[in-house]
C-alpha cells in the first residue's frame, strides 16, 4: 500500500509503499478513504518539540494522520460488533486498556494516553505507537476495536474526516453540562474548535451564543449561522468578560470554552474567564502554551471551575454520529477541499494558513 510518511521534522513527507498491516484479534483493518487534517498539523511536524517538549512524537519515520475515516476491510477473530462493510471514523485516543481508569472506561486519563497519527501526552507514548504505527494518511490501517464510530450513511467520508475537533467540542460541552436554557461564551468561536462547539451548544438546547474572535468576516459568517441565538464580538474592541457580563444582565455565561490557539495571549483567556457566572464552568479545550496566572481566591469565592478538557470519548464519537444521523446537528456548513495522497504536503500547508477558518476541512484522499 501507499504511505505518506515522515522522516525527518521540518521536511516534506515522502509518499512510500509499505506493507498492508494485518489486524491482531482484538483490531480492525480500515481502508481509509478520507483522513482530515487538523490546523495545527503542521506545527506538530515542524516546531513541536519547541512549544510542547513534554508531549513526544513517534520515532521517524512515521505515518501521520489524526483524523481517518473508511471501511472495514477485515477484522480480528476477537471482534464481536464490527464487521467488514462497516462505514466508520477511527478515533485516534489510544490507551494500555488495561489499568483501572481504562477499565473504567475513561481512556483518557491512561497515562499512555497517546492519540495515533499525531503525538502522545506520556513520555511513554512509543509503547503505543509501536503497537499501533498506523495514521491516517495511509491507504489501510489498524486500530483496536474500541476506537471505531459507526458513521450514518447521510455523512460523507469527507466530513467525518472533521469529526475529531468536532468531538473534542462534543466532549468539552459535556464537561460543561451544556444544556437548555443556558448562555454560552465561547472563546475563539470561528476556528475549528469554535465553530463546531457553537453549532453543538445550538443543538444542546443552550439559548444564547456569545463568542468572540479576530477575523470580522469569520464572526459574520459563524453569527449568520443562527442570527437570532449568536452574537458576537471582535478581539480588541472591549473587555470579552465586561461584554458577556453585559448581555446577561450581569450575571454571566453559565460557561466558557475557551478554544483559543497556541499562540494566543494568556490576557485573552484570563478576561474571557471574567465572564462566567458565579458558580459557572470554564472549561479550556485550546492550546494555549504559555502558563496561566489564575487568581485561586477567585475561583474560590465565586465557586467557578476550571476544566482541562482534551479529546473524547467513543461513545461521544458515536453520540456526534447519531446527532447527524437524525439531523440535530448539520455539517453542510464545512467547505471540503480534498487533495490525493501525492498532495498531502500541499494539504497541511495549506490548511495552515486557510482563510475559512473552522468552516474549512481540509481532506487527504488515500
């Protein structure tokens, strides 16, 4: 099979053949047909060891690729509830599977937690990507059972590609208790990020979107998207926690998603936080890098919690898939730009500088 394939950082992928992989018992082989690429794709192959030491990538050369959608094309002799024809998304959260938090079901507290095709958060990452050397960017991989999401027949490969950032929006909102009747502040709100969690705060019942970013048109274009539930505001024209006080009556957002970039300004996401209520959430499921100055005593007084939030769960996953499936939530607002295998440099180039924001999804097409 093909491979797109690092093999030294700060490069172009190399596009090489490699063998097909064979499913173990208890994995899936995948003949992937579209793998989305992340915004921040091509920071991971080019400056991450200098923003994130602590978060180690797969010994070169590797196959990269977060976001990877397809068929199964064979399964293990251990898999009970997937089967060849099956149309599915891979989530990439790998974990040992074996420790209690595993076996409790919650896969990213593992400290192996590691997300395939991209980097791990343990220094001990490379037990995982040795078992499991596979991302997207390849014609067929592996993965174990319990990564797969059933896609419905309405979504296209193409925007399943989309559904890691979108689930990480998914699983944000639900540490957030996001729910009927509430006010959200969304910080961020036209990157990939932004958007899919404004349009999953719609379809979870919140009343009002508040959210904020840099780029006039994108605010325009993410408010069109539901004129009489979104408002927005530009960066630089006031105090974000001053204006979400403002539109609530003084009381607040019941919570923030802070969903700010790596290279954002720590002042930003401390203002934003200005703007929940007492007894809110706020919740950062971004990448800011630098080290944030939090005023405990604060936290303490107004009972706020701040929540670390980073991927999803399967079962998440699937709750995404269903919503689309039944039509709670539309994904026509994505613009796919597909580009073959051969192209994948151009792809994460591209994406990186992209004009549409978190309406763009970009896709390699093994």
């Amino acid at each position: 099979m093909l491979a797109a394939r690092l093999h030294t950082l700060g490069e172009p992928m190399s596009v090489d053949t490699i063998d097909v992989p064979a499913p173990r018992p208890t994995d899936v082989l995948v003949r992937v047909k579209a793998c989305g690429i992340v915004p921040n794709m091509a920071n991971v192959i080019n400056n991450w060891p200098t923003w994130y030491p602590h978060q180690p990538l797969p010994k070169l050369p590797a196959i990269f690729g977060l976001d990877p959608a397809g068929v199964v094309e064979a399964v293990g002799e251990a898999v009970l509830n997937t089967k060849p024809g099956d149309r599915v998304y891979v989530s990439p959260l790998r974990s040992c599977g074996s420790c209690q938090v595993c076996r409790g079901g919650e896969l990213s507290r593992c400290r192996y937690f590691t997300l395939n095709g991209y980097f791990s958060t343990s220094r001990d990452g490379q037990r995982i990507f040795d078992l499991y050397p596979y991302g997207g960017f390849a014609e067929y991989m592996t993965a174990p059972q319990y990564s797969i999401v059933n896609i419905p027949d309405g979504m296209t490969f193409e925007q399943a590609g989309k559904l890691g950032y979108i689930g990480t929006s998914y699983g944000a909102l639900k540490h957030a208790a996001a729910g009927p009747g509430q006010v959200a502040l969304i910080d961020g709100i036209t990157g990939t990020l932004g958007v899919a969690s404004t349009l999953l705060a719609l379809a979870s019942g919140v009343s009002k979107v508040l959210g904020t970013g840099r780029n006039e048109e994108l605010l325009k274009r993410v408010e069109e998207l539901a004129p009489d539930r979104i408002e927005v505001m530009r960066l630089g024209e006031g105090s974000t926690g001053e204006w979400a006080k403002s539109r609530t009556g003084g009381e607040g957002a019941d919570f923030v998603i802070s969903a700010l970039g790596a290279k954002a300004p720590v002042e930003t996401m401390l203002d934003s936080m200005q703007g929940v209520r007492r007894g809110g959430k706020v919740v950062n499921v971004g990448g800011v890098a630098d080290r944030l100055p939090v005023d405990v005593k604060w936290l303490m007084d107004e009972q706020v919690q701040l929540i670390g939030s980073n991927w999803f769960t399967t079962a998440q996953g699937q709750e995404v898939a269903d919503m689309v499936a039944t039509g709670a939530l539309d994904l026509s607002y994505l613009i796919t730009k597909p580009f073959p295998l051969s192209n994948v440099n151009e792809a994460i180039s591209g994406r990186a500088t992209d004009s549409d924001g978190g309406f763009s999804n970009y896709v390699v097409i093994p």
